[in-house]
C-alpha cells in the first residue's frame, strides 16, 4: 500500500512542558518550542536515540557553534534553532518513513525481495527492551504473536535498532534474500557502553549538546545507501548516522493511520576502525560514549544501579581531549554551571545477551565541582581494592554514591574520605578491619573485573561465541559451574549471595534450600541413583509417604501437607527433567509456563495446539495434587529441547495453587512481555473466595 508518515509533522516524539504536561509531536513542533518542551520518553534508549537524532539535525542545519568561544557563546544567550526548522520543513519528504525510493533510516532497495516468501520478520524483533530481564525473549523468539504498531512506535524501534543494535545472528535474515552474510549482525558503537546526553529543555540539551567539531561534520544521510561491507566514518555525521542494520518496514492499513507488522532486517555498514591511537570518545559520532579511561567504552555493566554515579563522575573530571564531556568541561569552567546530564547505557554480555537498561541522572553541582571528581575516584578506588581482595561481589549496588552528595564527604581530605569509605564497607568486607589491612589490599595484583568484560568494548567485533555465560548478578548451579542454554540463554536459577531481599519468591526461602538439595542428589555419585526413584513418582497418585527417600528429601522442609505435596511433586519432575535431558543445566532462569512458550516446531507456544491444550488443562486443574501428569509433560517438553525451568518458582507455585497462582502462569504464557513477577504476586488473590471477575 502507499503509506506516508513524516516525522516532520507526525506526533512521535514524547515530550512534557514546564509544567510537566505530557504529549506527543513531530520534529517541527518540538524545534519550534524548544525552549518550552523537553524530551519524556520513558524508554531510556528511545531517549537517548531522539536526543541523537535532533542533534544530527541541528548540526546539519549548521546551528552548532564554529570554535570554544562561540559555544560558550551559545550556551549563555541561548541557541538560535531557527535554522535546523526549516531545514525539517524543506526535507519533510526526507524524514518520510514509509518513502518509496529514500524511506527514513531504511534501505529502498529492500523492496525487490519484499514480496518473496519469507522475506520479513514481525516487528517486535526489533524491540531491544523485550529482550531485557526475560531470557526466553532474548532471541525474539517467542514473539511470532506480535501485534501490529503504530508509525510513530515503528520509527522509535529503527532509532533504537541503528543506535544500539547488539551483535549476533539476526533471526529471518536469509542468505537466499539479502545476500551472504546478511544474519552476521554487527553491534553498533553505542552497544554495551554508555551514552551521556545533557539534559533541560530542547534548546538547553541542544545548546549543550552541539560542541565545536574537530575535523569534518559532514552532510547527514537519513537513508542506506551504500553496498559496501565495510566503510569509515570521515565525518561526524557519518558516525552519528551509522546504520549497522538494513531494514525496511512493510506498513499495512490501520484504524487510526499506517500500522506496521513485519520488518525486513539484515547486517547493514561495519565501521571500519579508525586508524591511529586515541579513545573511542574522541572517534567522529562516538564522542557521547564514556570511556574507561584505557581507550575503550566503558562498560554499562559498570553501572551497579540507577543511583550508580560514581563510575561516570570520575570518567566526567577524566574525559579524554575530543570528546563532548571534555569540550562541554571547559565550558562549565568558564560559566561557573553545568547542565544535569542524563546516561543512557545498554549492557550486554558475550557480545549478544541483554543484560540490563541503565539511566543515571549526574547533578550538574556535581560536574561543576571539582571535588567530586576527586571523591568519585576514591570511591571508584575502593571497588578496585575490593573486587581484588575478593569481597567485592559483597559490595551493596551504588555503593559509595550516596556519599557524593554529602558536603562534608566532598570537603574531606584524601585520607579522610578513605576512612568514610572503610567505615561504610567494614561491615561487607570481612578480613578487613583497619586502615592498613585496607591499603595492604591495594598492593594485590590487578585481578580482571566482572564489570571490565568485553561487552563489544570496541564496538566493532562481530564474534558469536558458541554459549553465552553468566552476567552480573550471575547464579551458580549446585556443585558446579553456572550453565546456560545456547538458544534462549536461559541462566541457572541458585543466585550467587542470594539475600532474598529482591527475590520475587523471598517470602519462601526453603524453596531455594529444597532445589539445592536436588542438584546436590542429582550431582553427587552415592545420591545420583536416587533419581531413578523420584523419577517413578510422576506415576503415584499422592506423595511416596512409605519411601526411605522421600522421608530424607522433605524432612527439612517446614511442617504442612502443602510443603510436602509440593516436594513430591517438584522432585518428581526434577529426576523426570534429568531422565530427559543429562546435558541440560541442572537450574533454570526462566519459569514453567515462559518456557512452554518456545514449545512447538513452525508454531510455538499460544500458536501451538498441543501446547496450548496442555496449558489449558493445567489452568483448569484447582486440585494441585492433580497436576503431575501435565507437569510432567511440560518439563518433558522443555528437557527435549534442552530448557530448564526455574525448580524454585514451581515448587513456590505448587504450595499454593490458588486463582491468583492460575492467573500468573497464564500471564507468562500468553503474553510476549508479561507483567514484573513481583507486581503480579503482590497483586494475585491467596484464595478463591473471590469468583466474580468484575469483583475481582
């Protein structure tokens, strides 16, 4: 069909007023205002992708400054963004995202194979945010029940994708349709690393944001065009335009406009490394990156919070000559102010697995204060000393970061902020007790950091390692090391210093204790026969009350019929699991009725008959005792294709298989990105006292 959307005109972009009233409008709109409007997205990487799509804009309406003096010049009395409007309203056929020869941040030529068979992939591939904290989303391939989206999501999904594309093997991309190589996905230079982006209104950010350009700026191209392989950023433009992915949307006719359902998506440009030494901030487009002060990005797995600022404080007073934090310091030196500035990063492990979204917010009385340079690498020291003494994974989130908003901190000596530090840690450092031993820890060799993992450091490598490994916040399986599935990256389920603090399954912690134990059994060779018996009680109407083992394996548990019921049953589809699956990990990430989404062969999950089937009788089983047999066909299931469930959420389920239970495996189940696990529970009813849905 012929579809027009113009990101010039049509509301896309979020924004809130001065008085916090949120709404929606194009690229006009939001320059016209830019004094009135900020950026609102809640999305972190849409934000940061927006803020980096006006900033292409306004150095090609060349409204940013030509020398030092005239961006201070620019920051005091305001940026003139008059330009940049009517550069927009001249090129609004440019900004066209559904364009039949240039459509925006897309490639034309895609529309020779459009119309083959199998050409095109639903558009929530895109989507790097249902890949994070949800394992079997992690290779998309769950979401074949995706929805159609509106223009305006569709256009925040290509930013997104061309800002932040992670490396790895793009699902649908056929060789037979795009050519060789096309599902060798390479990252983009933001992936894995951080992004900061100042803050305020539009014209603040903008005026901000628009540092004087060493070497070329170049001329903005908003659609790929170029067939070679591998091409090197001459400009600035050029960088901040990088497309590591062709794409083409394929729109369809929607109630409100243009929809959009299937995406056509392969490998794009690889940036060819620039020659010579220097950091990746200093590259042309990469010099909103933080660098870790060895000439790579830093790493967003750095960030142990949302609260985390001293990782990117100290890089702030340390950024390397090119790069914008270093131009926009000079200016804070000269103007006595800073802006807030807003960090953006998206962690990834192994190149391809989503860890995590990361937004910390830097006070600008922070970044025009010298000191808190100084305190942010003291603390930033401390977390050195401690990950090479070996507590450092006892370490609380953000640890240290709290005490940079404190005055007396920031006035303390270097010895003195020292001893604030030890104090603040004596309680999680065990073995180091007073200032010396503290400093002793120091002498160490540097030990490699969990947080100092490649993560596409570079951001140019386009390696697939064969199996991805754990991450921050890792778990380790029963008497051995963390294994996880090469599909679905699904990881074990025993968190490493678990606390139960932010567990959603804290309020029963022997469902941990009691899952530890099985692996225990199932590892160690005078338990390991075991198994065979526990394997055979899938078939017993109740639990084996008679049996030496069953008594053995639910003495700890706490008294109650429901413990016990739900010990037979979780060990029975433990040693059914093993039967069925010896190479899989012992311990699982994602819950039963998430991994039965990946159930099926063409159709998967909802889509599959005999698996939804299955989901319906469990559902509609209320007697937990007589759940067993389609339990054990859902882990026989999983097993065959190598998954495995997470043993603690099932045996929690299993105490208490009330309405609020039902409602939550079928949330899991039936929805691409279901709700937190900790609202859904909070939210669940305990009992089924309440029948009427409308009551309920």
């Amino acid at each position: 069909m012929t579809a027009v959307f113009s990101a010039a005109t049509e509301p896309w972009i979020d924004v809130a007023d001065r008085a916090g009233r949120p709404g929606r409008v194009g690229l006009v709109e939001v320059l016209e205002a830019a004094d009135e409007l900020s950026l609102a997205s809640p999305d972190p990487l849409v934000w940061a992708a927006t803020a980096r799509l006006l900033t292409v804009i306004a150095y090609q309406a060349r409204c940013g400054p030509g020398d030092h003096r005239g961006y201070v010049e620019q920051i005091e009395r305001g940026i003139d963004l008059a330009p940049a409007v009517v550069w927009v309203r001249e090129h609004e056929e440019d900004l066209d995202l559904f364009h039949p020869r240039w459509p925006l941040l897309q490639d034309g030529a895609l529309r020779e194979v459009a119309g083959r068979r199998g050409a095109g992939v639903p558009v929530l591939v895109l989507d790097l945010a249902a890949a994070v904290g949800r394992p079997l989303l992690a290779d998309h391939r769950p979401l074949e029940s995706s929805s159609p989206v509106s223009g305006g999501r569709a256009l925040e999904l290509l930013l997104v994708q061309q800002m932040w594309a992670v490396s790895g093997r793009i699902r649908g991309a056929k060789n037979a349709l795009f050519g060789r190589g096309a599902a060798d996905g390479r990252s983009a230079p933001a992936a894995g690393g951080i992004v900061w982006q100042p803050s305020g209104t539009v014209a603040e950010m903008l005026a901000w944001r628009l540092a004087p350009v060493p070497g070329l700026l170049g001329r903005a191209d908003f659609t790929h065009s170029e067939a070679t392989s591998e091409i090197e950023a001459a400009s600035e433009l050029d960088g901040l335009l990088w497309q590591p992915r062709r794409m083409l949307l394929v729109p369809g006719a929607g109630p409100g406009g243009p929809v959009v359902e299937r995406v056509l998506v392969c490998q794009g440009w690889r940036m060819a490394p620039c020659s010579g030494p220097g950091s990746v901030a200093a590259r042309p487009g990469s010099r909103d990156l933080v660098d870790d002060g060895e000439g790579r990005k830093l790493s967003a797995r750095a960030l142990t919070g949302e609260e985390d600022t001293a990782p990117l404080l100290e890089r702030w007073w340390r950024a390397p000559e090119g790069s914008w934090a270093r131009a926009a310091r000079a200016a804070v030196a000269e103007l006595g102010r800073a802006p807030d500035v807003v960090a953006v990063g998206l962690g990834i492990r192994d190149y391809t697995v989503i860890t995590g979204q990361r937004r910390v917010t830097l006070p600008g009385r922070l970044l025009s204060d010298p000191r808190a340079g100084e305190a942010a690498a003291a603390v930033v020291a401390l977390r050195a000393r401690a990950r090479q003494s070996g507590a450092g994974r006892r370490l609380p989130p953000a640890f240290g970061s709290s005490l940079l908003s404190e005055p007396s901190f920031l006035a303390a000596t270097a010895d003195g902020r020292d001893m604030r530090l030890l104090a603040a840690a004596r309680g999680v450092m065990p073995g180091v007790g007073d200032r010396d031993a503290f400093h002793r820890t120091a002498l160490l060799p540097p030990q490699p950091s969990p947080d100092d993992g490649e993560d596409g450091a570079s951001g140019e490598g386009s390696q697939t390692p064969a199996r991805p490994g754990p991450g921050p916040g890792a778990v380790a399986a029963a008497g051995g090391e963390a294994a996880d599935d090469e599909d679905l990256f699904v990881t074990a389920g025993t968190p490493a210093g678990w606390s139960g603090r932010d567990d959603p399954w804290s309020e029963l912690p022997p469902a941990y204790a009691f899952t530890r134990r099985l692996g225990r059994w199932a590892l160690h060779p005078r338990t390991r026969p075991r198994m065979r018996e526990m394997g055979d009680w899938t078939a017993l109407p109740g639990p084996p009350h008679g049996s030496e083992v069953y008594r053995a394996l639910v003495k700890p548990l706490p008294p109650g019929q429901e413990w016990e019921r739900a010990g037979w049953m979780t060990a029975a589809l433990f040693a059914r699991h093993r039967h069925h699956a010896r190479a899989a990990p012992l311990f699982g990430a994602a819950p039963l009725p998430r991994l039965m989404r990946a159930a099926g062969t063409i159709h998967r999950g909802p889509a599959h008959p005999a698996t939804r089937a299955l989901m319906v009788r469990i559902l509609r089983t209320r007697e937990p005792g007589h759940l067993l047999p389609h339990l054990a066909r859902a882990v026989e299931q999983a097993a065959r294709q190598g998954l495995t469930p997470h043993w603690a959420h099932l045996f929690t389920d299993l105490t208490r298989w009330t309405t609020g239970t039902r409602e939550l495996w079928a949330d899991l189940f039936y929805t691409p990105v279901p709700l937190p696990l900790p609202l859904v529970r909070a939210l669940a009813l305990p009992d089924d006292t309440h029948k009427d849905p409308h009551t309920r």
